[in-house]
C-alpha cells in the first residue's frame, strides 16, 4: 500500500501524463503538415529510441535483451503497425474521432485474449463490449462512406494493432515477466527499423524543416515518449495499474477537447453518441480492473 504523499505525486504524476499525452494528438496532427505519415513518424520514433535506451543506463537496468524474437513482434506491432496506421489516420481524419476510436484498444485486447490467452469474457465485461461495439459503429458511421471514413478505418486498426502487442505483452509477462522499460525500448528499436525502411522505400513529399516543426518534434520525442514512459513507470510502481488506468481514461477526453479548442472540430450527434458509449465502456473495464478482476490494462502506453 503506497504511502499517502507517495499517492499523491503519482496522483499528480498522473494528471501531468494525461495532459502531455492528452496533447501529443495534437502534436502529431501538426507534425503531419510538414511530412508524409512514414517520414514522421521514424523521425519522430528514431531519437525517442536512442533517448529511451539512455534511460536505461540512467536507471541501471539491464540493457541485454531478452528473446529478441518475440521483441521484434512486438515491435511489429507496437511501434510499426501502431504509428504507421495512427499517422495514416491523422493525414485526412479529425484528431478527436482518431484518438477516441485509436483507445478502443481495450475492447480489442479482450476479444483477442479470448482465443490467445484462454481468459473468457465474463460478467459486466459483455456489456463493455456491447457499449464499445456500439459506439464504433456509430463513430464510424459505415452508412456514410464519404469523406473521413478511410481514415477512421487506420485509426481502428491502429487500436487493434496496440490491442495485439498488449496481448503478446500480457503472455510474456504471464510467463515469468519483464521489466517494462528494457522491454519498450528494445520493441521500439527493432520496431523503428521496419518504420525507417518503410519511410525509405514507400515515396513521399519532402521533409518541410522550420523552426515550428522541429518544436514538433521535440515535443513527441522528450514528451510524449520519454518523459512520458518514466512518468508512467512511476505511477505504476505507486499505484495500482486499475486505478491508474482508470484516470489514464482522461487521454482521449483530452484529446477531443483540444481537438475542439485548436481546429474547431465538430461532431454530429451520432458521432458523439458513439463517443460516450466508447468512453463509458473504457470506463466499466478500468474499473473492473481496478476492482481485481482480470484487467484488461495493457502493459504498453502510447509511443
């Protein structure tokens, strides 16, 4: 049990990611004015690597890595798949939509640890799903299939990718655990790899460097990735992972308000509809976990 003062910085610690990561959406939105998606995301992804594998000598922790086959799939997906589709995502969509649709991530990781992990969907975790199912449905709005569609599709299948690495996360540490830190860097190394070869090979406008772009970019590496990773290390070493998730909600509420604030985004009211559901399904599975039962809290933060 955390000690009162120990509680209260995670708890401020907690308030201070929600917001940087509440606000990432916005940077990455930006970042993409002055790049193609694959260009910015291995800019953005390569020194957040070389910052990350500092902290490990920081922190003393082991820098040898631990079944590099399994990091490279997970890599795969939690850094390759993962950026690839969100960026692809935030080229034409809206930055609100993107990040509620990006966190049905949960919804996703529990369907996939049904078959893969063995762990059946029980009690209120069916009517978790059934407000998550309901509310991409709506968010998607697949009855319009005009204009932003394409892009909700790559926000989905950047959750689902996030969904797959949390799975592959979970059995690893099922079978004996791992310490989160080596692990994420390692991942985001081998997975920085593919990301570069794609921005290689796959063509794209060139790089726009201004001043503003390179604030960009400082931003996602120091920010959203490093700071943001060691302040969530933090809160989980002083807080439960279900309350932790459950405050961690706040992300894409954030995202969506900013979102209103800086591009005056609108959203009908099926749209909004499809949001609450999406959030108060996030919401009942936070807190089942935060009560004890099988967490569905992924292991991996956001990159």
């Amino acid at each position: 049990m955390p000690s009162a003062p120990s509680a209260r910085r995670a708890a401020v610690a907690l308030a201070l990611l929600s917001l940087i990561w509440g606000y990432n959406w916005i940077m990455l939105k930006e970042g993409l004015r002055f790049a193609g998606p694959f260009d910015f995301a291995a800019l953005r992804t390569v020194p957040s690597v070389a910052l990350l594998f500092a902290a490990l000598v920081w922190t003393k922790r082991p820098l040898r890595p631990r079944s590099l086959p399994r990091l490279a799939l997970l890599g795969l997906f939690q850094t390759t798949g993962f950026l690839c589709f969100l960026c692809w995502a935030l080229v034409a969509g809206a930055v609100g939509k993107t990040t509620v649709l990006v966190y049905t991530f949960p919804f996703w990781t529990m369907l996939f640890a049904w078959p893969w992990l063995g762990e059946r969907i029980r009690g209120m975790q069916w009517l978790a799903i059934a407000l998550a199912g309901a509310g991409l449905v709506l968010v998607l709005e697949p009855w319009q299939l005009a204009g932003s569609f394409e892009s909700r599709v790559y926000a989905v299948l950047a959750g689902v990718s996030w969904a797959v690495s949390s799975v592959i996360a979970k059995q690893w540490r099922n079978e004996g655990g791992f310490d989160l830190l080596s692990v994420t860097a390692w991942q985001m190394l081998l997975g920085a790899v593919v990301l570069c070869a794609i921005a290689w090979s796959v063509p794209s406008r060139p790089v726009e460097w201004t001043p503003y772009f390179a604030w960009v970019l400082g931003y996602g590496v120091v920010l959203g990735s490093t700071a943001g990773w060691l302040l969530w290390l933090y809160i989980l070493d002083h807080l439960p992972a279900g309350t932790a998730s459950l405050n961690l909600m706040a992300v894409p509420a954030i995202g969506v308000l900013l979102s209103r604030l800086q591009y005056g985004e609108r959203s009908s009211t099926a749209e909004i509809a499809g949001m609450l559901l999406i959030g108060a399904s996030l919401a009942l599975l936070s807190w089942l976990a935060m009560r004890g039962e099988r967490g569905i809290v992924p292991p991996l933060g956001q990159e």
